[in-house]
C-alpha cells in the first residue's frame, strides 16, 4: 500500500474487483467481477524480456508483416500499428542514437 487510497502493483499482480450485495458475497458467486492482469513492460520490449534488444526489433519487424501477432510495446511511435518504421526505431534505441 502507498497511501490511504492508493497501490502499488508489480508485474504479474492480479486485481479483482466485485459487487458484493452482502458480507457473503464472493468473486466466486458475484455477478459483477472485474479482473486486471498487470504486466509491466518498456516501450520497445516486444519479448517482454525486461530490456530492448535487436531481437525485439526483429520481432517488430515479424509483427510488421503479419507473421505473429502484434503488441502495444512494438508500437514505439504510438500511431495505432506496429510497421517496419516501430523496427527502425527499437534498432536505434539499442544503438543509443534515441530514447523510445
């Protein structure tokens, strides 16, 4: 806990919200559940690895054209699609000729 009001996750964290009608009321028989998966992980980090790597580049290249499925790491330049431009970008990164 950090505050009065406040968390702070770790990645891997689960948080499960419910409606509870009463003090038996569980996120087994609730007819209201909210579930969030935390997962933390750095723009560019396409493997979710911990760090961003030339293979992380070439992940975001396979993501480009359609090989495996695309994620919101991939798409360092936040335009909705992971193109061969997010690849250019990550390789930069690694090479320390820009910050993503």
């Amino acid at each position: 806990m950090v505050g009065p009001n406040g968390y702070e996750l770790d990645d891997g964290d689960v948080v499960t919200w419910y409606h509870a009608d009463s003090m038996e009321s569980t996120p087994e028989n609730t007819d209201m559940l909210v579930r969030i998966d935390v997962s933390l992980a750095r723009p560019g980090d396409a493997n979710h690895d911990g760090s961003v790597t030339t293979a992380d580049a070439v992940i975001a290249l396979q993501m480009a054209v359609r090989a495996v499925p695309p994620n919101g790491e991939a798409d360092v330049n936040h335009d909705g699609a992971v193109t061969s431009l997010d690849s250019m970008m990550i390789m930069q990164a690694v090479a320390g000729a820009i910050t993503i």
